[in-house]
C-alpha cells in the first residue's frame, strides 16, 4: 500500500501541505480533489520521489520514498501536470528511451510498447515528432510512459487534461481496467471524473486534509441528496401543491424547475410520482438527486474545516 504519516511541505514561510495523513491500498483509485494551490501537485510530487518532505513519511509498497528512492520509484508510473517529454524525439523513440532508462528487458520493452500503443491509440502518430503533437496526443504519450513498466502504483496528475470526450472516455476505461490490481491516485479538478473511476476521495485546501469518503458518501452530504427535481412549464403551481406534502422541508424553483427537498430521514419521489399522476401535471422531467458533489466540494473548501 501506500502509507502517507503527518507529511509537511514548506517553502520557508509558506507551507503548502500540512500534517496529512493517509494509507491506499490496492484496487483503491483516489480521487485527489482541491481548489487551484491546494497543495494537490506537490503531495503527488512527493509520493512519486521528485520533492522531499519537510516532515512526515511516505511509504511505497514498503519502500519508504527517501531513504530507499531507487525501490520505491520503480514501482511507480506518474504522469505529472504538462508531462514534459523531449520534443525532437518520435512518440516511438521516446517510449523506447523511456524503457531503457528504465533498464527493461528488450524483449519485454518491446511488447509493452505495442501493448501501451494500443492501449492508447497512438498507433498514428508512432513516428510524428512529440513537439509536432496536439494537446491530446501528447497527454496519451505521457501517459503511456507512465503504465509502460506496469507499475504497481500509478500516480496520475490531471491524465485528461486537454483530451476530447471520445479520448476522456478512452483513457477513462484504461484506468478502470487496470485498477483491480494496481494502487492508482488521480489528481483532479474535473468532478465527473471522480464518479467515473474512483472508488474513493480526498478533498485538501489550504494544503489540509478536509474529507476522505467514497464519491456516494460525499454527495450524501449534499443538501440536495435524495430532493426530487422536476421540470414543468407549470413550475409555480406545482411549487405550490408540493409545499403542502407533510414529508417536504422546502421547495425552491428557477424557471421551469421546481426541486423539492425531504426532511431529515425522509423519502418523497414517490409522493411526489403519484401527485403528478392525479393533477397530471404536464412534466418533461423527473429526477430523484444523489446529491451534488460540487455543491460538497464548495461547502468544505470554503468552510475550510476536517469533515
């Protein structure tokens, strides 16, 4: 696993990750969430072995990061934020110096490329210089680099930063499938990510730990966590007959919006079902809320306090 213990981060006066603390263990996929400075980048730079800690301990699979860098890097891929690569090299020859760099054997380099390449879809641009690459070509190399010795760890820095959704999706499935077996941390500020492939996450600001919860956990905190949503041009009236309906705490409305919240413990899409059926209200839209991750990501952020 990896095992995080009170890890501190200063630049003389300022520090920009204090006292954290946390363990991952295999098939957890971390969603690693925080406002622009929160000290999200710097933690994964120390996890990864390229910052030291002013304090605290990282260790990797039982290789702690400082005093035995050379194992615990091994077994870690990281893609860090702008993936820097050399420009003048093709995409093929720089996985290739990448593989060797790594000391991998030739005849396992070479399957990998070929299995990272499809993996990736990088097929047509193997022989393209990197510099002459778009935004998204580019992010797919660095994080082909990065899975190319198959690490046990992986420590991925926004991996689809500038990528299209068809690509989003693509590199979305690849962290899915190898996530069973693999420990894997995902800096993010893209919400929808976290739902998509983490099965946990930690929210910092400030460089502290605020919330370390599943994505379901978090959204439970949400204010809109079971409210019902409906959309109608009749929103007021049905604003109206709603208040009304003993179980609801409060209605609001925008537009054509009308969302109704529960009151504690309470359970009210099916009341609400069943008023649409006897008014039959002209709706277009009916929707049960998990609750909003980022209305809970503004609320502990802003609040700044450890939940």
């Amino acid at each position: 696993m990896i095992k995080i213990e009170n890890l501190t981060k200063s630049y003389g006066d300022l520090v920009a990750v204090k006292d954290i603390s946390f363990t991952v263990s295999p098939g957890e996929v971390l969603g690693f969430l925080g406002p622009n400075g929160a000290g999200k980048s710097t933690t994964m730079k120390m996890i990864a072995g390229f910052l030291s800690p002013t304090e605290g301990q990282i260790s990797v699979c039982g290789h702690n990061v400082e005093s035995d860098s050379m194992a615990a890097r091994q077994v870690i891929g990281y893609l860090p934020e702008g993936a820097p690569a050399y420009g003048e090299m093709t995409t093929s020859a720089f996985l290739r110096f990448i593989g060797e760099l790594r000391g991998m054997d030739p005849a396992r380099l070479d399957a990998r490329i070929t299995e990272v390449v499809r993996q990736l879809n990088l097929s047509k641009v193997l022989e393209q210089p990197i510099d002459t690459l778009s935004k998204g070509f580019k992010r797919r190399v660095g994080l082909a680099q990065a899975i190319l010795h198959d690490p046990q760890v992986l420590i991925l820095d926004e991996p689809t930063d500038g990528l299209d959704p068809n690509q989003k999706q693509e590199v979305r499935s690849l962290i899915q499938g190898m996530a069973k077996d693999k420990i894997i941390i995902i800096s993010t500020h893209i919400l929808e990510e976290v739902h998509a492939v983490c099965n946990r996450a930690i929210i910092i600001s400030g460089g502290q730990l605020l919330a370390d919860a599943t994505p379901d956990a978090l959204e439970a905190r949400s204010r809109y966590h079971q409210a019902v949503t409906l959309v109608s041009p009749a929103a007021e009236q049905i604003a109206g007959t709603l208040k009304g309906v003993s179980d609801v705490s409060k209605v609001e409305v925008e537009g054509h919006q009308v969302t109704a919240f529960p009151k504690a413990g309470k359970q009210i899409f099916a009341q609400i079902s069943t008023l649409i059926t006897q008014h039959a209200w002209s709706v277009s839209e009916v929707q049960l809320e998990r609750g909003r991750l980022d209305e809970v990501f503004r609320t502990i952020t802003m609040q700044g306090g450890r939940s």
